[in-house]
C-alpha cells in the first residue's frame, strides 16, 4: 500500500509508486482518468484548502463512474428510465383523478379495488421492467474489473463478489465524503491508500518484473532526495 511520512512536504505527490500508478492510470485506460486520479492527489498536498477532502472524494468517486465509458465497454439501453415511469404515473393517476367521487382532498375514497387496484398493479410492473432494464453498479463494475485485470474471471464467483463489494464500499465512502460526511481525516486518507492498492493490483499485477521496476523508481527518487 502507498504510504508517505505524515509532515512529509508535497507527501502525496512525491511518491514515485504513484506517479507510476498514475501512468499505468493513462496507458490502460484514458488521460482523463489519470488527470482525475492525479488531481485528487495533489490537492490532498494543499493543507491551505480545507476542502480538500472533499474534492479528492469526489475525483475518486468520477473516476470509478468514468471507468465503463473509457474502457468502451459496451452499454446496455434501457428500455425504460425512471423518467418515463414518473411521467407514466402522472399520466395515468390524472385520469383517475379525473372521475367524479375518486379523488376528495387528494385521497382516494372507497376500497382499494377496480381502477386503483388495476393502476397499483400495472404501476409494480412498470418499476420492476425499471429494475430488470438497467444495469446494476455492480454487475457493471465486475466488468470493469474484469478488463482491466482478466485473471480475476478465474476465480471462483464468491470471490469476484467479495472484490467487488471491496470497491463498491470504496465508491460508498468517496460518495458521502462528497457530501461533507464527517470522518476523521486519517480514515481518509487510509481508504485513499485502499484504492490506490486496489486500482494498482488491478493495473500492474504484482509480477517480479513490475516490483522490480517500481523498487527501481524508489531507489531512483532516494538518490536524487539525497544530493
């Protein structure tokens, strides 16, 4: 896991492991992504901006969302969107409305049977057809996985499942962090750490010749610390 000494100047930057991270980032998946990736760094190295967390959260999270359209992996088109089940129960409940006695103040009057039982029917149909069209997150984000790192189809289902709650929580912590969630600044920046892992093991698989190279960026980095 990347790690930098706390009080460190420019810490998070000046590791090489992550400007490595950052252009396997750009060679295997998109520039953008990258820039994302590298923007959420930088700005965690700029204490003077006390919503820096906040926007290394938000990076994070549009980086995991962007990943399915910059592997251009293929979309499933829904049929239906949430859109269209909200103008169809509009539609339909006027109507309803529309026959004297049904509708008093807002309410329905009489038992729930004939028009109303026939609208709640088709309106349960509707939203499970929603459901049933649109891609889960995490179905999608198994295929992500899956691309950028194809040994991990050859594990068993059970385990494909755990990885991906693994950066699906990611995606949940980054999501209310977005949303100024109180946390304490050093879970922050061990859940940074935790997608930085998980994307790198994705990216480089831990294979001698990438340790090799990345300990020889270290070394590199020391030397030039030291003159």
């Amino acid at each position: 896991m990347l790690d930098s000494p706390p009080g460190t100047p420019g810490r998070w930057q000046s590791d090489p492991r992550r400007k490595f991270l950052r252009d396997e980032l750009a060679s295997k998946t998109a520039t953008e992504l990258a820039d994302m990736y590298w923007e959420a760094i930088r700005v965690l190295d700029d204490g003077s901006n006390p919503e820096r967390l906040p926007i290394c959260a938000f990076l994070l999270r549009e980086l995991q969302i962007g990943l399915p359209t910059y592997l251009n992996l293929p979309q499933p088109k829904p049929r239906r969107t949430a859109g269209s089940v909200i103008d169809w129960v509009e539609l339909e409940w006027n109507r309803l409305a529309a026959k004297p006695g049904r509708i008093v103040d807002g309410r329905w009057t009489g038992p729930l049977d004939g028009p109303i039982a026939s609208f709640l029917r088709a309106l349960g149909e509707r939203i499970d057809q929603y459901r049933s069209d649109n891609p889960r997150w995490r179905a999608e984000q198994r295929r992500v996985l899956r691309t950028l790192d194809p040994s991990l189809g050859t594990i068993p289902d059970e385990v494909q499942t755990d990885v991906v709650k693994t950066w699906d929580g990611l995606r949940d912590f980054f999501n209310t962090w977005t949303h100024h969630s109180a946390v304490e600044d050093t879970d922050f920046e061990e859940k940074v750490r935790a997608f930085e892992s998980f994307l790198g093991d994705r990216l480089v698989p831990q294979t001698f010749a990438k340790r090799d190279q990345i300990a020889a960026m270290v070394r590199e980095a020391e030397g030039h610390a030291l003159n």
